[in-house]
C-alpha cells in the first residue's frame, strides 16, 4: 500500500468538543496492561512516519479480550469501502458489557475491544487515547503502561515504540491482573464481586454481611455502615434480627430495617416478649416505659405481673397484672395494699382515700385494717367485710363490746371477763388475788387463787411490800390484810406474764389500757368514799363509758358489777390509806 491509500483511511470523527483523526488502529488491552496494537500500512519517508491515533471517552463500558477468544475480527482481513469499523461483541462468558454502540460509539476504520473501564469522570472531559505506529517493513506495538495512569486525573497514554519479534510477542489470551472469581473465598471470610474483594455491607444470597476494610468478614460484632447506621452481625457473619447476645447482654434488630431497637418492648423469635432500654440493652428491674415502670427479672428477663419485688436501688414497689407499677389501692396475696402515687411506696399504718374515693387503714405491714386499728392516739374499727370504717355503731372487738362514735373512733369498752367471788372461794382477805383472777380472764387466763397467794407469800411476819401480810384465809388484826401493786407484780411476775406495777396511774392511762383490752387492778374503798378506811378493798375495772368506769368486785357470792363515774374512781384511788400501813397514792395493777 502506498503512502496515497494510507492516507486515504483517516476519517474525522468528534470526541467531546474536539474533532480528531482516526486510523485504521486494533487496540487490545488486556487486565491491567491495557496493550494497544495496530496494523496499518504506512510509507516511510525520510525518518518521518504517519501516526494514527484513536480517542476512546472514558465513561464507557469498555470490553477487553483476545481478538482469537472474542471472535475480533482483525483489521487486515476486513473489507471495509466506506471506512467504516464494525464491532464484534466476543462469546467468552469473562467478556464485559461492550460498548454502546449510540451515542458514545468511536467511529473508526478498525475494530477495537477494550477492557473494561467503569465509573469514571464525564466522558467529554476525559479521554483514553492510545498512539500506534507502523512501518512498512516491520510490525510495531504500542504498550501503555498502567504505573503512568492516573486515577483522578483521568487515563493516559506513554506512546512507544518497540519491535518484537513472533516470539517475544504479547500473548493476549493471558490475563495479566490476578483478577479473582466472584464469590466466596475458600473459608467463607472474604467475597469476590466483579473481580474486586468487597468492603462494607453487601447484599449477598439473599442476606446482608459486612466486610471490614481489609476484605474480612465481620463476625459478632455492631459496626457502622457506609451509610451511618449502625448494623449487628451475628457469629456467621450475617446481619442479626430480633434478640441477639453481644457483649454480656442482648439486643434487639428490627426484622425490617435491621436496626436496633432501643426503648421499647418487643417480641422475640421464640414467642416471649422482653425490654430493650435507651442503650437498646436488654432491660432489668424496674425500667420506664411508655409515662409508667415496668419490672423485669433478671435471670429470666421476663416481665413481672402481679408481684411485690425489690429495685436495683433497695425500695420495693408493686407491679400489678398487666405489669405496670401499682399506685393506690392494689389487691395481692388475698388482701389489698396502698402505693402512693407520686412515690410508688408501700404505705403503711395510714387512713387514705382511694382511686374510686372511700377511705380505708392500711397497717404497719401495709395491708388493709379489718377490725380495729390504732391511729393518730385513737382506737378505730373497720368493717371486715367492707374495710370501710365504723361510725356510730357497736361492735364486737374481740376482747369487748365498744362502741364507735360518729369521726369512728372508740369510745365505750365493756370487756369480756369473768367475775371471780373471793368469798365463794373460801378467802375473805383474798381480794387483790380474786381481782387478779378477773383481769387475768379478759386475756384468756385463768389461775387458781390459792396458787396466787402462795407464790405471793403470806404472813404475820411480812407486810404489804414484800408480800401478803396476814392470812388470806382469814384472821383478826388490827391492821388492814393486804399486799401492794409493787409487791404483787414482782413475786407474780413468773407466774403471770405481763403483770405490772401501774401505780400512779390516772383516768386517762386506765382508759387506754380498757381499750386496748386490758383490765385494771384499782385499790380503793369497799364503798368509795374515805369515812371508814378499815373497809380498804382491792377491785377490777373492766370497762368504760360515757366518763364512767364498770367496776367488777370480788366480795359478794353472786356477780357484784356497777358503775362510777371516772372522776370518783379517782379521788378516792389516790386518798385512800390503808389502817397501818403507808399507802402508796393511786395504786393499782395491770396485765398487758
């Protein structure tokens, strides 16, 4: 071919915004060598030569094979009048996508398949140009080498020219990038895709994984993805759902958005709903939730309903049936509890009002009052039916009838007893023991009166504060037979539990221990006034009303019990003397 027909085979053809000239070139780069070839036959004259270079943009997908394995047909055997180049796609399955064959086709007298180059800058700013030179005489290539292209600064080109010989040729059906096949690598810890090892979080089988920045496969671990969020992978490496354990405690993942879940209460895969706090942890003890608390045991995670547990930080509180902690007026364990609404505590040994308005006693172990109930320094009653507070009304308060008046409280106490008679036990001195036989009966207990005496002790020898002076039995003497309070309750005191020396005591102290069941012991006089103080008499008060006391006496052989009023109970317990002796004022004796 002559200089004149070379010539003739350069076409005009834009790239961009710049008309360029194309010659007849057959690129062929393979893998990362990106080798350009051409055949053409150009005149020699003088040392100058004809070079023909072809402009390829470099936004295109561009294919890059052996012309013999990709069916290229090469550009010596194709007839072509109009110049123009067809380009043939190649069959062998590692062939990209070719280029396209529009708008972003080179028109040219060659045909080109080129490796694929993706994901580059706009193709009208960017171009790879390739430079072949031939001779007449001897075939030349042209190698560009890949070290002298720059990424972000687009592809170019080193223009060479070197002659080989058939043996030393370029084998272009020889891979030269160590590419890799996709997919997993032998041990499941990396994964190939399009030749490249993959980072991140990839979509693979049908599931998520995430790879750190050396291509490992994460394993058991909550790592932010390319994107932000925050993801948990599980020991096979997969993204995790639902409830997952990770570092000492669980998590939940949303099923949907694989995120974690942080406050709220969700179910888990198998069946049993749990608290996943602000953290996303798995929550413990008590935990807010939703304006109200929640308890979840520790061990079994679950939520607790219906039961009285400790806090992490040592205060008990309630949580009812549907598991939100208890204010108010709460049913458990057969009975009914108060929680105070601002704190949440137990409320113990209060009158408070409910959620639906009555009033009801809560005790010192906190459940509700049935029957009576000590509160603010008075004795109430609660209807053990209704809880619902006595007013104006009697009531059988298990050691006595009282009577409750209109604000509830107790206000008349007539006790239980029985009445002893000293003389129909054979002791007309024995009042102090018969007396005790009546206090002693309101309790429950019952001693025999000659078993009192004896323990007491009795004799001409002894006096009053050391036990019985004279002979319970009978006997004359000038003094008057008797035994103190204080005497009595020391040398009874193994014998009759409780017993005490309540000398002193005046209408107030001997109404108390009425209402909470207890009956007085009272030295006074036979008749109560002081005219003749050899008639010095021992006796029991057992009840009160109406500022009267109920005064059950010993001496009669039938039940001998009235009334005084408080006010002459008084006088005549604190003047009375006994004939012979120093009398302590106001004395008297009780059973607790």
């Amino acid at each position: 071919m002559d200089y004149n027909d070379s010539k003739k085979r350069f076409k005009l053809y834009k790239a961009g915004k710049a008309w360029l000239i194309a010659g007849t070139v057959f690129l062929t780069l393979i893998g990362a060598n990106l080798a350009a070839n051409a055949d053409s036959t150009t005149t020699d004259t003088g040392n100058n030569s004809v070079q023909n270079t072809q402009t390829v943009p470099n936004n295109q997908d561009i294919t890059s094979a052996d012309a013999d394995q990709n069916n290229v047909t090469p550009i010596s055997s194709k007839a072509d009048d109009k110049n123009q180049t067809e380009t043939t796609k190649g069959t062998d399955e590692t062939v990209n996508e070719p280029i396209n064959g529009d708008s972003n086709a080179v028109e040219s007298n060659s045909t080109t398949t080129i490796d694929d180059i993706s994901s580059k800058s706009d193709k009208d700013k960017d171009d790879v140009t390739t430079t072949a030179q031939a001779d007449s005489n001897n075939q030349n290539s042209t190698s560009l080498n890949t070290d002298n292209i720059n990424k972000d600064k687009n592809v170019s080109t080193e223009t060479s020219t070197n002659n080989h010989d058939d043996s030393v040729k370029s084998d272009s059906s020889t891979p030269t990038d160590n590419a890799k096949p996709d997919g997993w690598n032998a041990d499941h810890t990396q994964y190939t895709q399009d030749g490249q090892l993959v980072t991140g979080v990839q979509n693979i089988d049908g599931t998520y994984y995430d790879f750190d920045e050396n291509h490992n496969l994460v394993k058991n671990n909550y790592v932010q993805s390319q994107w932000g969020d925050w993801y948990m992978f599980g020991d096979n490496g997969q993204i995790a759902t639902k409830v997952t354990p990770w570092t000492g405690t669980y998590y939940y993942f949303d099923p949907l958005t694989y995120l974690r879940v942080d406050n709220n209460y969700v179910q888990s895969q198998w069946g049993d709903w749990y608290m996943f706090g602000d953290n996303g942890q798995i929550a413990t003890k008590v935990t807010p939730w939703a304006g109200t608390y929640y308890y979840f045991d520790p061990l079994t995670y679950l939520r607790v309903d219906n039961n009285y547990v400790q806090s992490q930080w040592g205060d008990w509180y309630m949580f009812g049936d549907n598991g939100q902690i208890a204010t108010k007026v709460i049913p458990w364990s057969g009975t009914y509890y108060y929680f105070d609404p601002l704190t949440y505590l137990r409320v113990d040994n209060n009158y408070v009002q409910s959620q639906w308005g009555t009033w009801y006693m809560f005790g010192n172990d906190g459940r509700i009052v049935v029957g009576l109930a000590d509160w603010t320094g008075a004795k109430y009653y609660f209807d053990p039916s209704t809880y619902l507070k006595v007013t104006n009304a009697w009531e059988n308060v298990g050691y006595g009838s009282a009577y409750f008046d209109g604000n509830g409280q107790m206000d008349s106490i007539n006790l239980f007893h029985q009445w002893y008679s000293q003389l129909n036990q054979s002791m007309p001195e024995g009042c102090e023991g018969a007396s005790l036989q009546i206090a002693a009966s309101v309790l429950g207990r019952y001693y025999n009166l000659a078993d009192i005496y004896n323990t007491i002790g009795y004799g001409w020898n002894l006096t009053p504060y050391n036990g019985f002076y004279g002979n319970p039995w009978g006997g004359s003497s000038y003094k008057v037979q008797t035994v103190f309070a204080s005497a009595m309750a020391n040398k009874l005191a193994g014998m009759v539990s409780g017993i005490q020396d309540l000398t002193g005591a005046g209408v107030g102290t001997v109404i108390d221990e009425l209402r909470n069941g207890h009956a007085v012991v009272t030295w006074a006089n036979i008749d109560w006034n002081l005219y003749n103080q050899n008639d010095f008499h021992v006796m029991s008060i057992v009840g009160y009303s109406n500022g009267q006391f109920l005064i059950s006496d010993p001496y009669a052989y039938s039940q001998k019990e009235y009334w005084i009023p408080t006010s002459t109970w008084a006088y005549v317990n604190a003047n009375t003397q006994a004939v012979g002796w120093n009398t302590p004022r106001s004395m008297n004796l009780v059973i607790n």
